[in-house]
C-alpha cells in the first residue's frame, strides 16, 4: 500500500493549526469481510440486489471523489469483495459518517456503518494522531475531557469564573453554577473549550439559566461535550466514555441531561446507552429545544429590536443533532429561536436544510483528522450555500461546525462571522457581558453595553 502525505490541521485549544503529516494507507492482517458485513447492517426488507443505482448517495456526499471514493463505490466494491481496497481507503476518514447517504436512499443503505466498522480494522498507529491524542485525552481523568482538562480544574475554572461574573456585574452578584447538585431537575453538560481556552464564554449559558430560574447543575465527573473515541472506531473506548458520564448523570438523580450546543455529544451518548444496553435513569434533551420551550412560554422575552441594521442569518444543521438524533423538530425549534432572535425577514434558510442539509465537514473526527485539503474541498460545498444566503452571521448549536465554518469561511474568502445562539439570546436581552462577544463583528460589538461611567 502506498504512503501520502498530506498537508493537515489538528485543533489546538480553539485555533486550527496546518501541519504535515503522513497518512498512510495500511495493510491489516485481519482484514474486514466487507461483504458478509454490509449484508449484516442492511434495514429490515432490504437487499442490496434491489439497489437502483440512483447515485443519490453520492451526488449528496460532499465527500465524493475524495481518494476516489464515494458512496456508492464503497458499496460496490464491498459487494464485489474487495476487502483489501475497502480496509486500506483513507477515505474511510473523510466521510465524517453524518447518514445523508442513508437519508436520500430508497432503501435506507447506510454507508457510514461500514466506515465505522473499517476505522475499527485500522491499527491504532495507522490511525489519525489527531483523532486518537483526543480520544487518549479523554481516558486520562474522569473528566472525559479530550482536551485532557481534569475534573479538579473544570471545577476551580467555573468556580473562578463565577466569581468574576458576580464582581463585574451587579445584575448577577448572586449568580451560580452548581456542581454536584443531587436531585437537580436539569443536569448540564459543557464543551471543554469553553473551560480551556475561552471561559468567558460558559456565562452566557449560565445567565439563560439564572433568567429563566431553572434548576440545574453540572457533574463533576463527565462533564465534558465531546466524545471522540467513537470517531476511532474503537467501540470499547466509546463505551467507556458513555458509562463514566451515564453513571455520573444517574448518580445525581437528576430528571433530565441538556446537551449543550454541541452536535456530536448528543447522538454519543444517546446511542451509546442504545448500542450498549446501559441504563440511564434521566431523559436527554437539547438546549436547543428548550431555548425554544422558554422562548414559547415567555420565560425568555427575546426580540430583534436590537437588530437595527436588518443583519441577516442562516443556521447551520448539525448532522449529530439532527439528522442523525431528533430529527426535523429541532431544526425547526432552532428556526423558531432563530427568527424570533432576528426578525424573520432577517433569517436565509440555506437550500437543502433540515435533515436534508449538508454536513459541513467538521464532524466525524475529519476536523481533528489532518487532511486540511480534503477536508476543506469537502467544506466547499457547505461555504457555496452560506454565501448563496449573502448571510452576515452563521450560527450553529455545534462546536465542530462553528470551528469548520470559520475555517472554510477564512479558507474560500466568506466576509461572514460565525456564532453561538447564547450569544445572540444575550444581546438580545441586554445582558450580554463585554468580555462575551468574541465571535460578533464589530457592527454587534457594542450593541446592548451599559453605558460607560
């Protein structure tokens, strides 16, 4: 097998880095049976004799062509026995396994399953280093944390930053953020780049809670966002990750986990407790979901009248939220907190959206995999319909998309700015702090400050 290199990124803290490395295809003396395997995974009443060849699958994939690869080629060739080709593809790392494939296909043919099982095959060496350090990251503590942010100091950080919530403004002196709350109704979780890098950025979130009054706490113990063992293919380390948080989840009693905005630790841990057969004593739920419950039942009075200038938006599906977990009553909770943020006339629906939207190339690990040109050549699809939009703002309730987005964004030459939805439900609300709006341009920069002394 032959040896690529490639020009690739790894994302360091929240700034993505362009390195070289070499991606090599590999040689895997226990090589999968392709065939005997997509017949195992097939939906009840398919067959794959009845494929029609449509070429939907592919003509969606905005990872076809990618090392020759696409869907419907995976399948053939898994058809046609060729095992070695399959197990060896660094395609294998490119599709970032978001389903469109099996949500456009007449018979539901799944490709992303046989991805999963052929990065399993791959030896860890051989795998993508960026991929495997933050999946070693997060076995490191209790934490789960793939930035290897141990429990002890996500505590002391939130508590800090607490406190400096409470000192810089008057209208939160009593503001907080539980941890270890037993009997808690909502139990929260958070990405670890917020607490690592950007800690600023955890009391937005926190003010939605204390306006509302809901009854919440973080776990000490598995709290982080991010699962990046399952994009390895190594279903043991993915388990591991799901039951240390299920087990802290359950351990506080408490009613409901909110996933915050974030894509893929949504589907992980819901899936896993499905694939795994664990027991999770709590219902999940979506921030998303419920900005738009409070939003409905006046507990968050939101409005445009802030944005003055008529800025216009489009949002981004995160595939793992989405498609791949709720489905189309998320993405239209997300549209419902969208224009009610922004003024309707404000909002561009990108074409196709929904569970029909493309995914962005950020998700699947492809973001922490290297290939930055592969990577984004597939970004390039989700970058044309941004700027078909003419949007001045993307937002996305996903921390992999927010970071792809930006980065195709810089990458094509887009003039937009990329953001979180706390971020705008806090201006809104005029309580949106200073130090808390990284991600608005500079037309948003100053817009609901207290006046200067």
């Amino acid at each position: 097998m032959g040896t690529k290199t490639l020009p690739t990124d790894t994302l360091t803290n929240d700034k993505l880095v362009n390195e070289d490395t070499t991606l090599t295809e590999q040689t895997n003396d226990d090589v999968v049976d392709f065939m005997a395997t997509a017949k195992e995974l097939l939906p009840e009443g398919a067959t794959y004799s009845s494929c029609v060849g449509c070429g939907l699958c592919a003509s969606g994939c905005p990872a076809s062509g990618l090392f020759g690869m696409d869907p419907r080629r995976f399948i053939n060739m898994a058809m046609q026995g060729l095992n070695e080709e399959l197990s060896s593809t660094p395609w294998v790392w490119a599709c970032t396994q978001c389903k469109r494939c099996a949500y456009v296909c007449p018979m539901g043919i799944d490709v992303s399953l046989l991805v999963g099982v052929a990065r399993g095959g791959w030896p860890k060496e051989e795998k993508p280093k960026g991929i495997v350090r933050s999946c070693e990251a997060q076995m490191l503590d209790e934490s789960t944390s793939a930035m290897g942010l141990r429990s002890e100091d996500f505590v002391e950080i939130v508590e800090e930053t607490v406190e400096e919530l409470r000192e810089s403004d008057p209208r939160f002196a009593r503001i907080k953020a539980p941890i270890d709350k037993v009997g808690a109704k909502f139990v929260v979780n958070q990405n670890s780049r917020e607490p690592a890098v950007e800690p600023e950025e955890m009391a937005p979130m926190w003010k939605i809670f204390d306006y509302v009054g809901a009854d919440w706490t973080y776990a000490s113990k598995g709290w982080a966002a991010e699962n990046f063992c399952m994009f390895t293919g190594d279903d043991a380390s993915w388990k591991d990750m799901v039951k240390t948080r299920v087990d802290a989840i359950n351990d506080l009693d408490c009613e409901v986990w909110i996933n915050t905005e974030c894509g893929h630790s949504f589907y992980t841990l819901w899936k896993g407790v499905e694939r795994f057969g664990l027991n999770a004593d709590f219902e999940t739920a979506s921030l998303v979901s419920y900005y738009a419950q409070w939003i409905r039942e006046g507990k968050l009075p939101v409005n445009a009248d802030w944005n003055v200038n008529n800025l216009k938006f489009t949002v981004q599906d995160p595939c793992q939220l989405v498609r791949k977990s709720i489905g189309d009553p998320v993405a239209d909770d997300l549209r419902f907190v969208m224009k009610t943020l922004v003024g309707e006339d404000n909002f561009i629906d990108m074409q196709p959206n929904r569970s029909a939207n493309y995914c962005c190339g950020g998700g699947g690990g492809f973001l922490q995999a290297g290939m930055a040109a592969e990577r984004r050549a597939y970004g390039k699809r989700k970058f044309d319909q941004i700027i078909t939009t003419e949007a001045d703002y993307v937002l996305t309730p996903c921390h992999n998309c927010h970071s792809q987005i930006d980065d195709i964004g810089t990458h094509f030459g887009g003039a937009y700015n990329v953001a979180h939805i706390w971020t705008l439900i806090c201006l809104s609300l005029g309580i949106l702090g200073a130090d808390e709006r990284k991600y608005l341009g500079p037309e948003l920069a100053e817009i609901g400050l207290p006046d200067s002394p």
